[in-house]
C-alpha cells in the first residue's frame, strides 16, 4: 500500500530538480501523476526513465506563464482524470538582479511563474475540490521567502506573494476540508541552484560558499524536499493548515 494509492496528483515543473524527484516519489506511492513543465523534451525523458521502471506519466507541455495556459491544464487533467486530490505548485524560476536594474519585464514573468501560476492554478482548482469535498494543495515558496539575499529582490517578493496567497487560501477553504501548506526549500542541489553558482566570477568559490552557509556540511537533494512534499500530499497531517514548511538543513536558523 502506497500512501497516495488511487489519489490523483497535478505536479508542476515536473521536468527538471524537484518536480522530477517528487514526481517519481508520488508514483512510487501509487499516485496517478499528471505532470505539466514547458520543457517538453526533458518531459519526454522522465517519461522514458519512468517506463524503464514500469511506471507512467502523463505529461503535458506547457508554458504556465498566462492565465489561459492555466485554465487549459486544469481543463485537460479533469477532462482525462475526472478529479485532482493533489495540486503541487513546484514550477519556478529565478532571476538574479540588482533591485535597481530589475525593469518592468523581468519583474513581469518571474511574478508570472513565480505567483500568478500558484494562483490562477488554486483558482481553477478550489471550486473542483469543493465540490469533491476534499483537496491538498502545496505550494512552493522558498526559505527566500522568510529570510533575504541581496539581488534577490524580485525573487524573494514572488516566493513572500506565495507565502501570503497560502495562508489567506488555507483560511478561506479550511472548512471545504481542503488542506493547503506551503513549502519553504532551501539551498537544494538542481539546476536553478547551479544556474546562481554559474552566474558568480568563480563558480566553484560560489558553491564552497553555498555549502559553508549549510549547518548540515552540504547543499540539499531534490529527493529531500519531494519526501516532505510526499507527507504533506498524504493524508497524515491532517492538521496542517496554512503552515509554511522550512526544509533547509538549518540554515534559516544560523
Ligand atoms: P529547476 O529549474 O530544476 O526545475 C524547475 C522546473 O520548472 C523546470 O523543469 C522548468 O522547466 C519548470 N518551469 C519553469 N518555468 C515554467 C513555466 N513558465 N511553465 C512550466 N514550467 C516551468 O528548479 P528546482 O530547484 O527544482 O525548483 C523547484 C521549485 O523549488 C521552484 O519553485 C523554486 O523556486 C523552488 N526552490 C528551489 C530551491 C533550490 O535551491 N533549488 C530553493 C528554494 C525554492
């Protein structure tokens, strides 16, 4: 027995770091994953790699950018599932800029990926759960979004909006019986991460000093934060209400 045996999951951002860890996981644990990234051909491989293992996926690409896109994904997974017990908002992108130099367009499309697809997801999906009569919707945030990092403005002010979003909605739909937490990663080991070491005169250097800002010696695993994602997807926390889960080795806490 599995502990989403029969539960039907939308993951976003499936194709890459996180997404693709939890994505597995919630296969393992008999979930039926409807997995959205708009990078299709990285898609097309966890599809393969999942087939390998006699599991499978359905994928969708898309660009969850727009309202529409959401609509349609939403539209699409209840046209071929009938219903969707779990929404993890994972989909994510980061920008690196001086607050100062951030312009209007830049400041657009990560609040785009970043907050307005969290919540133009909820929207299309609260009416469905009340109706069902139960729901989990994790969102993503950050641990950027409690603590601060200088040039990440922009990206710290979407993963707050996630924050807020959250517990606004955990009141508003707590008595639908439809549980929505947030989840608040840290340094973790994926290619956004390692698009900000690249960014850095010395790479290298960049990540040494990542590693030394983590109490526990080391950078976290995509497949530590899906656990936790896992958890909060099952029905075992039963009272978790609008929390924002830190998953970062300490590091929040130094
Ligand atoms: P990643 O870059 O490895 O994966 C993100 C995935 O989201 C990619 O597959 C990408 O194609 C997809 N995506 C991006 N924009 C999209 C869009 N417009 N439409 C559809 N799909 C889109 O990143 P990750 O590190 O696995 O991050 C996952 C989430 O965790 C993000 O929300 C990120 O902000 C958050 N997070 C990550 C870290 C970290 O250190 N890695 C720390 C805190 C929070």
């Amino acid at each position: 027995m599995g502990r989403l045996d029969g539960k039907v999951a939308l993951i976003t951002g499936v194709s890459s770091g996180i997404g693709r860890a939890a994505t597995t996981l919630f296969i393992e644990a008999g979930a039926i994953v409807f997995g959205v990234d708009r990078n299709a051909d990285a898609g097309q491989s966890l599809i393969a790699e999942l087939q390998d293992k006699g599991r499978s996926l359905h994928f969708l690409a898309a660009d969850l950018s727009t309202e529409s896109a959401c609509i349609e994904v939403i539209r699409h997974t209840y046209e071929r599932a009938g219903r969707i017990d779990i929404l993890y908002n994972n989909a994510g992108i980061l920008i690196l800029s001086p607050f100062t130099q951030t312009n209007a367009e830049t400041l657009e499309h990560i609040f785009a990926v970043n907050f307005k697809s969290v919540f133009y997801l909820c929207q299309q999906v609260i009416p469905h759960m009340q109706q069902q009569g139960s729901g989990v919707i994790i969102n993503t945030a950050s641990e950027l979004a409690i603590v601060a990092q200088p040039l990440y403005a922009a990206y710290c002010a979407t993963k707050g909006a996630v924050l807020s979003l959250t517990r606004a909605l955990a009141l508003e739909y707590a008595k639908d019986n439809i549980r929505i937490n947030a989840l608040c990663p840290g340094p973790v080991a994926t290619p956004l991460l390692q698009q900000e070491f690249d960014l850095a005169a010395d790479p290298n250097q960049a990540e040494q000093e990542g590693i030394s800002a983590m109490p526990i010696g080391r950078l976290g695993k995509p497949e530590e934060i899906a656990q936790v994602a896992l958890f909060l997807a099952s029905d075992a926390p039963a009272l978790m209400q609008g929390a924002s889960i830190v998953v970062d080795g300490g590091k929040t806490i130094l």
